[in-house]
C-alpha cells in the first residue's frame, strides 16, 4: 500500500514538471516554451537533450514540427528562435499570425533587418519576423528572443 501511494505522489508531483516543459508560451523579452534567456546550457540539455548537430551549420533541435535554434554566450542562453507555429503569446501571437498583429502591440516597432518589428523588454529583444515567400511575407515566419548584447542588426 505505502508503495502504491508513493508512486501516486511522484506522478502527481511529475504532472506540472512535465507540462511546464512543453509550455507553448512565448513571454516578450524572457522565453519561449520552457528555455529562457540566462538559462545555463546544462539545464536546456535537461530539458531538451542533446541539439542535432549538422556537419556545417549551428546545433538546433525539432521542437512541435519546426527547428528550435538556441545560442549560448558563456554557457548562458543568449538567443532563442523557433519557427514552429505551437509557440504563442498570451494574447495568441505566433509563427503563422498575421505580421500587422505584431505592428499593433504595445511598444513594438519596425526592424530593418528582418523587415518584422521589435520590442526590448527583461534586457532582450522579441524579433517577429516574415515568412520568406510570397505567400508568407505578411504572416510571421520566425520568433526570435535575443539577449541585447548579443544581437547586433
């Protein structure tokens, strides 16, 4: 019976761990799903495993459908980008939404570089990017959070 009721407290206490590690949330400025910017290396290994690592290009791992490219500096998550539509704001904003949705948020404005538009907020930037076709130039593409040090346009 004790058995039996410990196993029942680890699956219950295992529950939010688990959902917590597949949030869909993008939070403007500090994350996407469950790596944040700051994090250690060591930690999003936990999470996520060991990325794929491709003779002539950056790590990255598939996350919901789509690359999750994350970049470190010192060990730390410095930058994050997905382009899978799973990932979303509060408010519903994502790879796939229409890019217009992003230009009426609060505090964002229009990036050169990546035609998309951006806000810096928590010491990072949250990039909204187009897709890269005729088709998709008026939707989001990508979704970047890059710590302000280390994104350079």
């Amino acid at each position: 019976m004790r058995l039996v009721l410990a196993l029942a407290i680890i699956v219950a206490l295992a529950g939010p761990v688990v959902a917590l590690a597949d949030s869909p949330l993008i939070v403007i400025g500090r994350s996407i799903g469950p790596i944040r910017i700051g994090m250690p290396r060591a930690d999003v290994v936990r999470l996520l495993g060991k990325p794929r690592q491709p003779p002539y290009s950056a790590p990255y791992y598939v996350e919901h459908g789509a690359r999750f490219f994350v970049s470190y500096v010192h060990g730390k998550v410095a930058w994050i980008r997905t382009w899978s539509r799973y990932y979303k704001t509060r408010s519903g904003i994502g790879v796939g939404a229409p890019l217009a949705a992003v230009a009426a948020l609060p505090g964002f404005s229009f990036e050169r570089c990546s035609g998309g538009y951006w806000r810096l907020a928590h010491g990072a930037y949250t990039i909204f990017s187009p897709g890269t076709t005729e088709q998709t130039k008026t939707m989001i593409g990508e979704v970047d959070i890059v710590a302000a040090g280390a994104y350079d346009c």
